[in-house]
C-alpha cells in the first residue's frame, strides 16, 4: 500500500507581521554607518565620558572624569522649545540657562542662592539618573522627568509667543524676540520689562547684543534686520534697516573687530563691523555696520552669498589666515558650507551625514587630556552640528585653511530644534519638539592633582598632610583592636539631629550643672536657644527656671545664664498673671538677681577703698 502525500498549492497571498512593515528607528549605528571618521575611537571615547554623548562602551575605558551630569528638563507647557541659550559666567558657578518655549523665557541656574536653584539641587542628584536619561520617549515613563525641576525665574512676554532671546555680555539684561514683532528687553533679576521696540507686526526669529550693550540687531519674517539703540526715545523707529531678502530671516550673527588688536592683517581690515543674516531665499548676506548712527542705507550689503538651501544657522569663527579676517559657516538642509564673508568665496562644502534639516551649528572647545605630562594641555576646536533627525556630529575644524572633517556621531532620542554651549565646553543643552530641554554637563575630575610646592608651614594644608595616606601591604600598622568609640550622651544625639528642645530637657533631668550649661551655651552657637526655649508649658518651664534661680549667681556660670534668663523674660513675659507656679519662679530670679546686685555694688566699694589705701600719696 503507498502513501501519497498531497501538497498544498502555495497561496497568493503573502502575510506580514505589523512590526516587519513598520519604519524601523534609526539608531546611532544605523546613521553613522559608513562614514568616513566614524571609527575615530579617542573622540567617541572623549565626547562619552565628557559629557555622556555616545556609547556605554567607553565609560569605564581610561576615564578621566566621574559620570557626567545630566538632565532631562519637562516643559512647564505643551510647546516646542525655540532656543536655548547660556548666560555669561556671574557670580554663581552655573551659567545660567534660558530657555524659550511658549509665552515666556524660563531662566535656570540665575538664583543669586545657588542653594535655593532646583535646577542646582537635580543636577547634583542627577549621577544616579544614568540608565533613565537615555532611554526613548516612546518606551520611557515620567519618572524619568526631572519634574522637580523648576525655572528660578520666567520672564512673560505679554501672553505673545517668545522665539528667540539674547543676552548682553554683562547678564543683566535680556533681549525676547516674539510672534507678533515685539523686542522685549527685560531685567533678568527683577524680570520686569524695561522697554519694547515693534516696527512690524512679523514674528522676530534672531537677536543679537553688540558689544557696547546700547545696540540690538533683530530679523524675523519681514525679510529685515534692523538695529535699535537702546537709549532712542522713538520705540517705532529703528536706528538702521537692512533690507534685500526675499524670504524669512531666519538666523542672524555678529561679528566686530576685537578691541585688542592680536593680529596685524586687523588693522589693515576695512571693515570692523559686520553682520550676517540667513534667509529661506537660500542666501547668506554680509553687511557693514559700521558707522550705524550715519543714516545711510545704500551700499551697507557688501556680499550675498548661494547656500543652496533655506538658512537655518550661521556661524562666525576665528581665522589664523592673514587673508581672512573671520571665517563664516552656513547651515541649510543638510550641508555646510565654509565662506570668506568679505570675497565672497566658498572654501569648502560639507556634505553632512543628516538625514534631516540642520537645525544648529556651535563651536565646542576640545581639551587634548592625553597630554598630562606637558604643562599647557592642547585646546583644539570641534565643530557640533544639530538636526531633525536627533543626530549630533562632531567635526574637527582647521582655522587656517578653513577645513571640516566628520569625526564622531550619536542620536539623541528626540529630534533637536536648537543647541548651545558654555564657552569653556563643559555643558551642553539641547531643545527638542517635544518641549524637555536635555542637559549635559562634565563631571567632576577623578585623576588626583599632584602638589607641587609643600604647604606653608601652620597653614591648614600642613597639619593635614598624610591624613588621606593609605597603608602600605608591608606597613606596620599600629592599632589598638580593644579601643571603643566613645558612646555619645543621648542629649548629644539629640543635638546631633536638631531636636533642640528634647535635648535640653534631657540634660535637665540629670540635674549636673557643668553638662546643662555646656548645652546651653552649645545652642547659642548653633542660634538655636531661643527655639529650645519656647514652646514650654509650666511642668516643662519649672525645671529650667529653677536651674537658673538655683545658679545664676555662681561665678563660673553667670555669663552663660544671664542671656538665657534674658531669653526667658522676652519669651514668657507676655503670659505674666497666668500661672501662679510661673510667677513665683520669676519673683525668686529677680530676688537672686537684686541679692546678686546688692553682693557686686558691696565688692565695688570694697575695691574703691583698697585702691585708695594702696595708692602712693602725693
């Protein structure tokens, strides 16, 4: 007997799971594959344990610094954060932040407390937020959020939509750009508006300080940059126009000659003023502004420049080429491109690895640490561009000849509208669609700094030398193994955990007067008597007024319980009649106190006469 086995015709229909046709997320790997640079390991290695952007690989290789500190700040509300932006360097140790997202400016670290900033107090904290703050938004929860974190101060807008904002160089003032052609510039401190310039009705989308802190460059959509000067009584009318774009100015830089001349082809530079704008007409004009207070308008642009693509950052850098006094960036699409502003001519286009809009590009200082044996470590400057897609690129750039290479890549898990960074490099804050503003700062160094010099001799350095030193294996090590730690009193405890008040009425209750005038006199260096003190109710109040009746007048504890016999009448005065065992108790301590007049004005007559009996006589 034979089997036949039938087939089955194959159906026409091929079935799919829902997860193999969905778009497969991009991840840092799947960006940067192939390109040329990636394998740079000492820069991904450098920019991980900086500052935690890239792979967990490289933490624990050859690291310098602790775990960076990092933040994922919640939007106060439901918007897309502009711009952000650092402050310069005041009297705190944190930059402050701005932050501009919907009808305000949020300002972080500009507490003049720095104890009392939220911001200050989750960024200490935030060491251990190291396995919450990567994870993608569509698999992360809230607690993930820094929703502790509160702005120190908001700055209003008038219920207008806030785009931009700028600081002056000296941080007291800030400069807010909003939707409906408002420039707002606001006392950070006591976040009042000083003054408000409008001369069109389009959204302002840059702004700029200049130096001398009396004038402020704005563009937005009416194709216009303008210049105010801070001190003009006529808030319609700006100091200067610059007109010639065809479309939305989208990002504007200033660059004016240093007053310090430290190169020689700068003084032979026509221009010492320049302003760049960036257009969504795809190009990139360059302005003279010299002389702004002549009124005169024609011949100010010097150079229009082809991008390719709608502007959405430009970017001044130092040039060490005698032929170029300053180099200019333009970011547009996903392309860079390298200009000589006052020629006109592109030095290099590249052709970045984004797969979206560029949406930032900022100098960051790099830091050569492999160099420890040298006294002056090598500083070099990175490139970092920004873009929809989430990806951060670092470039290496060459002042001299103007030159970008692609270095090192990552993916953040949100795409990015804006970046900035301090000026020494050590923080980075990017704004994201969705609002979180992400935070990255360095840790503190882990590598021990070496003495060069021995301490002075009775400086607090000397007398604390060897106390960190660790025994060696053939050390002898010199120990008593019977040695208790000496037990604290519990009125000590008490102390040690601020319960004031507990730890006077256990000091009382033994009844020894050394001990009970030791804690007193404990808690007025701590100010902390007058809290130990109130509160009381007449079972309480008798023990430590009898105390005091019993020896205010012996002399070595006189000084310390004539303040508190002051704290007592100031507290307890008020309740005078209420209490008849409480007024008996402060009629005995005026009665000790009159005998203990009576006792020092008898000794001070008894000492006139034995002066005067001792004298010489004349």
């Amino acid at each position: 007997m034979s089997t036949t086995i039938v087939t089955a015709p194959p159906s026409g229909r091929n079935f799919k799971t829902t997860a193999s046709l969905q778009t497969k997320r991009h991840t840092a790997s799947s960006v940067t594959s192939g390109q040329e640079g990636f394998s740079d390991s000492n820069e991904a290695r450098y920019w991980t344990q900086k500052l935690g952007l890239g792979n967990s690989k490289y933490d624990a290789t050859k690291a310098r610094f602790a775990h960076p500190r990092a933040l994922r700040i919640p939007p106060v509300r439901a918007a897309v954060t502009q711009q952000v932006l650092f402050g310069p360097l005041l009297a705190s140790k944190h930059p402050p932040l701005a932050v501009v997202s919907g009808p305000r400016v949020n300002l972080y670290a500009s507490s003049s407390s720095p104890g009392t900033s939220s911001f200050v107090r989750a960024l200490s904290q935030s060491a251990n937020n190291k396995n919450k703050i990567d994870t993608p938004s569509y698999l992360r929860d809230d607690s993930s959020l820094n929703h502790n974190v509160e702005p120190d101060r908001m700055v209003q807008t008038g219920g207008n939509l806030a785009l931009c904002a700028s600081f002056r160089n000296d941080g007291r003032l800030l400069a807010v750009g909003t939707d409906v052609g408002e420039v707002r510039v606001c006392d950070v401190s006591m976040r009042a508006t000083l003054t408000t310039f409008r001369a069109t009705s389009f959204a302002i989308r840059s702004l700029q300080w200049f130096r001398n802190g009396q004038h402020i460059l704005a563009a937005g959509d009416d194709a216009v940059a303008r210049i105010w000067n801070l001190s003009s009584t006529n808030k319609e009318k700006s100091l200067l126009e610059l007109k010639g774009h065809g479309d939305v100015i989208r990002c504007t830089a200033l660059w004016q000659q240093p007053t310090k001349q430290q190169q020689s082809q700068l003084d032979s530079t026509e221009y010492k003023e320049l302003v760049v704008t960036g257009s969504y007409d795809h190009t990139v004009r360059i302005w003279n502004v010299q002389n702004i207070e002549e009124e005169m308008e024609e011949g100010r642009c010097l150079a229009v420049l082809n991008h390719g693509d709608p502007l959405e950052a430009v970017c001044l850098l130092k040039s060490d080429n005698p032929d170029v006094p300053v180099w200019l960036l333009s970011a547009g699409g996903t392309t860079i491109k390298v200009w000589n502003p006052l020629s006109g001519q592109c030095m290099a286009t590249i052709a970045t690895f984004h797969r979206k809009t560029i949406t930032g590009v900022v100098p960051v200082l790099r830091t050569n640490f492999e160099e420890d044996n040298q006294k002056s470590k090598h500083v070099s400057l990175r490139i970092l561009s920004t873009g929809l897609d989430g990806v951060v690129q670092f470039h290496s750039w060459d002042p001299s000849t103007g030159s970008m290479k692609h270095l090192y890549s990552t993916k953040l898990t949100e795409s990015i509208t804006s970046v900035a960074t301090d000026k020494d490099g050590d923080r980075l804050v990017f704004g994201t669609v969705s609002g979180e503003v992400i935070f990255r700062m360095r840790g503190p160094s882990i590598v021990p700094k070496k003495r060069k010099l021995e301490p002075r001799a009775g400086t607090y350095a000397f007398f604390q030398r060897g106390m960190n030193a660790d025994p060696n294996a053939d050390d002898y090590t010199v120990a008593n193994p019977n040695k208790k730690r000496k037990k604290l009193k519990e009125w000590d405890v008490s102390i040690k955990r601020f319960r004031y008040g507990e730890a006077l009425d256990q000091v009382l209750e033994t009844k020894h007067p050394r001990s009970i005038v030791g804690v007193l006199e404990e808690l007025g260096k701590r100010r902390a008597l007058s809290h130990a003190l109130s509160n009381r109710d007449e079972e309480s109040l008798e023990p430590l007024l009898s105390f005091v009746i019993r020896n205010i007048r012996r002399p070595h504890f006189t000084s310390v319980l004539i303040g508190v016999a002051h704290k007592l009448i100031d507290i307890y005065g008020v309740i005078a009649g209420e209490s008849d065992v409480v007024d008996e108790l402060f009629k005995k301590l005026k009665y000790q106190i009159a005998l203990e007049c009576a006792d020092q004005k008898a000794l001070m007559l008894l000492v006139g006469q034995i002066e005067s009996l001792s004298s010489p006589i004349l």
